[in-house]
C-alpha cells in the first residue's frame, strides 16, 4: 500500500469531527490521516503525513516493538483484534503517558488494510518531573500505571499493597482524579490512627444520644464521601469487631449510624490500602477472609524505591522543587550517586525528608555529599574487599567516609584498610570543599 492510498473519505471526516486525538496507519507505520485534535496535540511539529508514528510519537528510529515497548500496532497485526497499551509520548510540554486504543479497520476482502489508533492523554502521571502527579518511567511504575489505567473508570474495590513511604495516598488520589467521581469529594480515613472506640462512630456517625458526649447528630466519613472515594489507609488495622460492619457497606451498600434504627444509602467507591500481608492475617485468623476478598476485587502493587531506581533522579528534581521552591537546588554528581546506592527503606518519604533535610544544610545552589546524614553515605566506604579495590578508591568515596566517620582517624584507616600515613596523605589531596 502506498502513502497516497487514502481511507475512506466518510471515515476520514469523522475522524475529524472526534474531540479526541486520532490517527490512522497503514501495515508499514506510516501516517495516512491525522485529525484535528492530534494535529493540535503535536502542534509545533512539522506535518506527521507520511511519517512513521513511532518517529513522531517516541523520536525511535524503530517500530517500539523493537526498541523494547509493547507496540499496539505489531500486538493487533497478530491478534487480528483491537488492542489497549500505555505508552510514554513525545510532546511540545514533554513526555507524557497517553493511553493508547488500536482498532484494525479491515477491506472488503477480510483483509487488514489500516489501523485507527485512538489516543486519551493519562492526566495524572507524568514521564518528568513536575510539582504534581505521579512522576516515574521505570518498568515497574508503568506496569503499576497500566494496571491504574484499566481500572480507574470503572467502580470496582481497589486494594494498593506496597511498602510504608512508597505514596499509595498519591495513587489512590489519582485513581480518584481518573475516575468518573473525580468532581466529587475524596475522603481519606488512616485506619491505624482511630481509636477502636471511635471507629464505627468516624467512619458511619452518630446520632444524638447515642452516647455519652453524643450531645448532637454527626455525619461520619462514609456521609462525607457521598458521590465521591473513600480511601481507607492501612486497612488492616480495623478492629475485628468493626470489620464486618464495612463487609456489609461494601456488599450491600447501606450503613447504619450508631444510635440510628434505619438504614442509609452509600453512593460511595472504596479504595484501600495496606503495608501488611493481609493474605497472611486472613490465615492467622487476624482479618476476615470476606472482607479481604471484597477488598481485593483489584489488586494494584505499588514498588519500592528500590525497584524504580530508574526514576530517583526524577524524583529527586520534582521533591527539590517541593520542598524548596525558591531556592532552585541541584544535587552534585557525589551526592546523586549516594542517593543512588543508598537502599532507602522508608521509600519516596524518606527522600523527601534526606531532600528537605539537606535543602535546609546546604547555603548555596548544589547539594554535596556534605549535606548529607551518615547513613545515605555509609555504602560508599564499606571497606575495600582487595588491594585493588584499596588503590581505586575514590575521592567521592574517601570524602564521605571522612565526613561520615565519627572516631579516630587510626579507626577510619582500619576500616578502609589503609595505613594511617596513607590516610592522611589521600585526605590532604582531596580537592576543597564548599
């Protein structure tokens, strides 16, 4: 087929008259009708007919498939059938996330003859850096952004299982900012910060004498939530006792306020979130079997730092921005390589804090290794395993374990298995420090 072969022209005008961005291919990934919102989307560009969709979507010199992305295009050639993806585009404001949905259009003869792709920026992430929004672009943040993508609009449970730190508030928030309620009120209950007599009253309210103290009505956090998410943090800390009365919410949609006789309607959708193994607490007996399984209608993984090193470096621009927004911090070639090594087990929090903590240390522009707590910089001098590793030493390395070490310098020989007047000699021809 050539690039002159044009679809229909029915179909074309009625590409143009769809708000949302769309382009149709022939079988070589070659643009052959652009509508009006995608010309819009790439404005700036040259003219795309003609053009390879990957050459102007990802700047690649090659199908995605082959540049180590799922490519629709290749996906749908071999199904025969319509085919869903999330990819990283190209775009006059940077890279951002589009969902991207590839129909094949077929001839009179049965045959594929072009493919429409249809495509819906994902607002709430971003492949850079930025002062809202999820941000990453590693394997592990797109599978989990996939994973977003396909349940966001629809209304069912949502369970967010990850480390403490690793910011499952910030995901559910986006999945309440993509889904049909995002008008509405979310509601954010921690779970493991409620006292067990409290609970049933927070979360459903309470009506006047109910109680001792209960001197007036109060509309609980499920009231608050009406129309909207109501996200419950650490889910595994609820009572026992009271877990049965959020099993009935869940499945019959109804809640009682204590003290009340009738029932109330909840138009409300749930979204949880646990560090715990709650697989683990159904078998000791500590959580409700059917409750775990109303809960985890959909499972999402939110990853660890450590899984997403990719994305430090991004998240470190988009955190100095946050946490020092007048100041216009970067961090030293050291210092990023510290962060980089550094395990980081209280997550994304925990940078945010070492990044606050070393914005407030540090009096000029570039964050050093000298602004940094001990233990960002202890894997960069654990004792040298050889002679060689022992000659290789870098300054990088030898500095942060001088600014680290709190005994004598005889004890800092001894643990980077230097002599002492080796040790004096290598720190005098260090190179000064701001």
């Amino acid at each position: 087929m050539s690039v002159s072969a044009h679809p229909l022209a029915e179909l074309v005008s009625l590409l143009e008259a769809t708000p949302e961005p769309q382009v149709i291919f022939d079988q070589y990934y070659r643009i052959l009708v652009a509508n009006a919102a995608y010309r819009e989307q790439i404005k700036g560009s040259d003219s795309v007919i003609g053009r390879r969709c990957y050459e102007v979507s990802h700047h690649y010199s090659e199908p995605c498939d082959q540049a180590g992305e799922s490519c629709p295009l290749a996906r749908s050639r071999e199904s025969g059938k319509r085919e869903r993806v999330l990819h990283l585009h190209h775009t006059p404001r940077g890279e951002e996330y589009v969902n991207i949905e590839l129909t094949p259009i077929r001839d009179a003869t049965g045959e594929i003859a072009y493919f429409l792709e249809k495509m819906e920026p994902l607002q709430v992430a971003r492949g850079l850096s930025g002062s809202t929004g999820l941000i990453g672009r590693s394997a592990a943040f797109q599978r989990m952004l996939e994973l977003m993508n396909r349940v966001a609009k629809s209304e069912a449970s949502v369970l967010l299982e990850g480390e403490s730190g690793t910011g499952k508030e910030l995901v559910a928030n986006a999945l309440h900012a993509g889904s049909r309620r995002a008008s509405a009120p979310f509601i954010a209950v921690d779970c493991s910060g409620i006292p067990e007599t409290l609970f049933e009253s927070e979360l459903f309210g309470h009506e006047r004498g109910a109680f001792t103290g209960a001197v007036s009505r109060k509309s609980g956090l499920v009231e608050a939530a009406s129309g909207g998410t109501l996200f419950l943090d650490e889910v595994g800390d609820i009572p026992l006792t009271l877990q049965v009365k959020l099993l009935r919410l869940l499945e019959t949609g109804t809640y009682r306020s204590v003290g009340a006789t009738d029932l109330r309607q909840a138009d409300i959708r749930v979204i949880s979130a646990t560090h715990r193994k709650l697989r683990d607490m159904v078998a000791a007996g500590s959580f409700r079997a059917d409750l775990f399984y109303r809960l985890n209608t959909f499972p999402i993984g939110v990853p660890a730092l450590r899984e997403r090193v990719d994305d430090i470096p991004l998240l470190i621009e988009s955190l100095l921005a946050r946490v020092a927004p007048h100041k216009h911090l970067s961090l030293a070639p050291d210092a990023l390589q510290s962060l980089l090594r550094y395990s980081c087990p209280g997550n994304v929090r925990e940078l945010r804090n070492l990044l606050e903590r070393a914005s407030l240390m540090c009096d000029h522009d570039v964050i050093g290794i000298a602004h940094l707590p001990a233990e960002v910089l202890a894997p960069l001098f654990s004792p040298p395993a050889s002679p060689a590793e022992m000659e290789s030493l870098d300054d990088a390395r030898l500095r942060a374990a001088v600014l680290a070490h709190r005994g004598s310098r005889r004890s800092l020989a001894l643990k980077l298995g230097l002599s002492e007047r080796t040790l004096y000699r290598r720190i005098r021809r260090l190179p000064d420090q701001e």
